[in-house]
C-alpha cells in the first residue's frame, strides 16, 4: 500500500507511536509518505521507501495566523496526487483529521482517512467549545478511527456521543530497540551502587502532575538511598525544580532534559513513576516495561489496561503520593517481588504490545476500508 502518515513530529507518545509504525509498516514493504512540518524526531536511519514530505504554512503579512492547517490539507493532497496514495493515516485528530479529511475532497473519495486518538485530543481539546465541532467533524468524516485504549474509546464515546465505530488499538514498542540493556558502565554517573534510581519521562504539562512525581521521590529517598532522573521539559519545570530546591533535594535530583534516545536511560532506571491526571495509554510506562523496569503510577484513564495493579507495577489515584510512594517503598525493598514485577513486564510486552501484532491490526483496518 501508499500510506500518508501526518503526526506531530516534536518529542511526544502520539509522534513516536506514529514514526515507529510507518517504520514497521515500510519495513513490511509499503511505501510509507510522512508529511510532517518536520522530520518525525524517531525517524533514524534512511529506508529506501520511506519519504519526508515538509509542510510550510505561508506567513503573509496580512495572515495574524499562519494558515498551517491549509499548507497540510493542500499538502497531503498534493502528494496523494503525485504518489498515488492509497490512504492517509493521521494520528491526533486536531488539525490533522481535519486537514485529511479536506484533502480527500480535494483528490476524491478513493482515498482514504484513517484518523488515530491519541488522548488529549479528546480528553482536553475535545471539552474547548472553540474545538469541540470541529473535532467531531474530524472524528465522523474519517472513514476509520482508532483509539490507543478502551478507556479513550469509552471517553471518546461519551464526549462526542458519537455512535461511529472506533476500534482500539494499543501502542506498541519496538522490542529490538527496548529491552533490559546492560548499562553497568553508565550507572555510576547517575548514583552510587547501592542508590536506587527512580525515573520520571513526560513533556512536564499539568496533566503529568511532576511535582507528585518529586512528592514521592521526597518521601522514598527518606527511607531508601536514591536518586531521580527526570527526562523532558514544559511549563510546570520551573515549579518542580523550585520544589527539588525547597525539599533541599538538588544533589538528589538528575534534570537531563529533552533526549531523543531513552532506551538506556530506562534500562538505568529501577522504578518509572507517571502519576498523571490524564492519560490515555502511558507510552512511557510500555518502555519501561519493555526494559523490565516497573512503574509506579496513578490509575487514570488507559494506565490500568498497560500497567497491571500489583503484576506490572503499583497504581493508586492520582494525588495519592503516599500510596505511591509506599508502593514505591515496598517494590525497591522486596528483590523478589520486584523481580516478579519486572519478568511479567517482559511477559505482558511479548503478548499485548508487540510491534508485529499491532501493525497487523493496522493493516487489516487498512485492507478493510481499501476493499469497500
Ligand atoms: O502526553 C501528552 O501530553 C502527549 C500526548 C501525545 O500526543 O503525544 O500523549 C498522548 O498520546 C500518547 C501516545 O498514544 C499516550 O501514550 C499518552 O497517554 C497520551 N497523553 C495523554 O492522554 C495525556
């Protein structure tokens, strides 16, 4: 097949997943377009069919806003035209369902729009009035529509009273890249030997809730030795680093910053702490299982369905840092137990979250709407 895939190409769950399928899915020979206003950070290495198509929205003076959603509609339409694409598979509904959905009725109903929902999509800017319409529309006008887990279908549903079908499909990893590495030669910059290292991943909005995350680090590193590497940037990073500073916290705590690789920086870790407001699947709490590391987490939205209550890891609700931090306690202090948590980690990976299985999914979606 010719397949379009329109992402956010900047550091983020919905981007990767995005990448790593075309990846998979040139991989498994189809020729793979993605037309993104930048090159997808996951992209890597070159493959012969895989292409980059950028996207520039014009920014004439008389334009208070750059016309962006146009220059993508006008965009896919363009290389669907010249390439002879098949489908265009969107993931995130805003702009992107509904540059998709214009560009087919600029190029004719043979092409097809796939439109995967990837959380906040929903569950944040589906509740702005300014958005609300606009992403129905998206939602309805697609002739497929994904979402990452049970619990983004269900909200999806109910925000949207939609009574469209919407399949789900959970994100996947890549396990020739995620795995427990061997990273005893860069442990030692990060702690002491008999230091626990607990990891925190996001893009530090609200909704991740970072200052939990240092809430609990307080309270574990009273009890265990321990340091914590926060990985990622965004607006609440003033405030935690302000919070690491009051707690008197700053030898303990790692800020790395944006980083395009955190395979290692997981396998390093001893325990992922996401104690989200909202999420719909936890992309970050699959690496990390991948890496047979576990996670600490809130229960919000689709954690629960990638991280298994007192299997995989611990959950409680979110804001309850005591909890967190006790389950924290409890997981570092018991080898066995946290050695169970880690092997039914990989075990779980192999059988629900496996690249294979997931781009299969995909592709029978794909055929599905390609025989209409
Ligand atoms: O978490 C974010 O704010 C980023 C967002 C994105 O678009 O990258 O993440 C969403 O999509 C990821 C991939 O499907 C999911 O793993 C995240 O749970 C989801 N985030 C939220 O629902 C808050």
């Amino acid at each position: 097949m010719r397949i379009g895939i329109t992402c956010y190409p900047s550091h983020g769950g919905s981007g990767v997943v995005a990448t790593e399928l075309g990846k998979l899915l040139a991989e498994r020979g189809h020729d793979i377009h993605f037309i993104t206003y930048d090159m997808p950070f996951r992209l890597g290495k070159f493959m012969q069919n895989i292409r980059y198509h950028g996207v520039e929205a014009n920014r004439y003076a008389v334009f208070k806003y750059p016309p962006y959603d146009l220059a993508l509609a006008s965009r896919m339409a363009q290389v669907a035209k010249t390439y002879e694409l098949d489908l265009l598979h969107v993931h995130y509904a805003v702009p992107h369902a509904i540059a998709a959905v214009l560009a087919k009725q600029m190029v004719g109903e043979h092409l097809k729009v796939v439109t995967t929902l990837h959380g906040t999509d929903i569950t944040v800017l589906g509740e702005d009035p300014s958005l609300r319409d606009v992403i129905c529309f998206g939602i309805n006008k697609s002739d497929a529509v994904t979402a990452v887990s049970q619990s983004l279908v269900k909200q999806t549903y109910e925000l949207f009273c939609s009574d469209r079908p919407i399949d789900c499909i959970y994100n996947f990893v890549d396990t020739r890249i995620y795995y427990p590495r061997d990273v005893a030669h860069i442990c030692e910059k990060y702690g002491a030997p008999h230091e626990k290292i607990l990891l925190h991943i996001s893009n530090f909005r609200p909704v991740k809730r970072p200052l939990d995350v240092i809430e609990v680090f307080y309270k574990v590193q009273q009890e265990i030795p321990a340091r914590l590497l926060l990985v990622g940037e965004g607006p609440e990073l003033p405030k935690v680093i302000q919070k690491v500073e009051d707690l008197g916290l700053t030898d303990r705590v790692i800020f790395l910053g944006k980083q395009d690789e955190v395979a290692a920086l997981i396998s390093l870790a001893d325990l992922l702490l996401l104690p989200s407001e909202k999420e719909s699947f936890g992309l970050v709490a699959l690496e990390a299982m991948a890496c047979g590391v576990p996670t600490v987490a809130s229960n919000a939205g689709g954690i629960p369905e990638v991280v298994e209550h007192e299997v995989t890891g611990f959950l409680a609700d979110p804001g309850d840092t005591d909890s967190m931090s006790r389950f924290a306690i409890r997981l570092l202090r018991d080898e066995r137990l946290y050695q169970s948590f880690s092997e039914a980690g990989l075990a779980r990976v192999r059988e629900k979250f496996c690249g294979l299985k997931i781009v299969e999914q995909y592709e029978q979606i794909y055929y599905r709407l390609l025989e209409k």
